[in-house]
C-alpha cells in the first residue's frame, strides 16, 4: 500500500465522517425545534383551556408578555353574532376564544394560533 493510498483513504473516511457530524447535527436540530413547536401548543392549548372555560366569560383582548422561551401569546374574546346551526336558527351567547402565540425565529416573525367556541352558560356554577 502507498502513501497516496492511505492518503486517499483517509480522505475518504473524513469527508464521511464529515458528512455523518453534519447529519447527527442536522437531526437534533430539527429535534429541538419539534419540542419547541410542542411546547408552544401546549401553551396554546392551557390557554384556551383556562380563558374557554371561565365561568363568566365575556369580551376581553389580552396580550401576555414573552417570558424566558421568547414566545408572547394574545388571547381573544369575543362574541360570535352570525354562527347560526342547520335550521339556520341564529345561537345566542356564543364566543370565540382565540389564542395566539409569537416568536422571532432568526428568519422573522412566526406566529401560530388555536381556537375554539364556546356557549356562556357551558360552565356556570349550579346552585
């Protein structure tokens, strides 16, 4: 075996090995950016979840500042006029809750949002 050989072997093997570093980085990263995403629906999710079920809801627009994660959310309430049901009879006192989450990705703003609707007297206490 000549120099150039081993030279050329060992080439090889680095460019592959190179290649391999760059997959393994490639796939965490893509990893992480996946449990962010979750992270943020489940955030999205608790929204909805607590501002959907007040026992008395009613309009309301509020902005939560971004915490450690960078993500500000907005959650929004507020009465649907127009949501009629097959026989086309209009349903009074029903709310849309809207939540929404935003970030700055190094590429800009990305913004990601639930929602859900929601009847007044779902979840008014019994006396």
């Amino acid at each position: 075996m000549t120099l150039l050989e081993v030279v050329m072997a060992l080439a090889v093997f680095s460019i592959a090995a190179l290649a391999l570093v760059g997959t393994l980085n490639q796939i965490a990263a893509a990893g992480t950016d996946s449990q962010r995403i979750l992270e943020i629906e489940q955030s999205l999710e608790s929204l909805i979840d607590e501002y959907g079920k007040m026992p008395l809801i009613r309009e309301l627009d509020e902005q939560i500042k971004a915490g450690e994660d960078g993500v500000a959310y907005r959650v929004i309430i507020e009465q649907v006029k127009d949501l009629q049901n097959q026989d086309g009879r209009f349903l009074q006192n029903t709310f849309r809750v809207l939540a929404v989450a935003r970030w700055d990705e190094g590429s800009g703003a990305i913004e990601m949002q639930a929602e859900t609707y929601r009847y007044a007297g779902a979840f008014l206490p019994l006396n």
